[in-house]
C-alpha cells in the first residue's frame, strides 16, 4: 500500500512539472488518503503490536 502513495506521488510531481491539472489534483488526492491510510495502520500495528501473551 506504501508503493501506491509513492506511486501515486511521483505521478503528481510529474503532473505539477508539465502543469497542474485534473491528473495531478486526482493523483494528489488519492497519494493523500493512501498515506493517511498507511499512518492509521501503522499506529494500530505499534499498539496491537506491542502485547505479549505472557502465561
């Protein structure tokens, strides 16, 4: 899911160098929630990451 954020981030770089347009609004958009995504899963995997069954 990592590689489609940066994925979809180097396609915006590239659509902001030949001109902001629908591309690069759509690309930027999906980078974001994708991101958004990896922190949110990322912040869970910490939590639920760090218990132990000790018995």
């Amino acid at each position: 899911m990592l590689n489609l954020a940066v994925l979809f981030f180097v396609v915006a770089i590239i659509a902001a160098i030949f001109g902001f347009g629908g591309i690069a609004g759509a690309a930027a958009g999906a980078a974001q929630f994708l991101f958004m995504v990896f922190v949110v899963l990322f912040v869970v995997s910490l939590i639920f990451g760090r218990r132990t069954l000790s018995r």
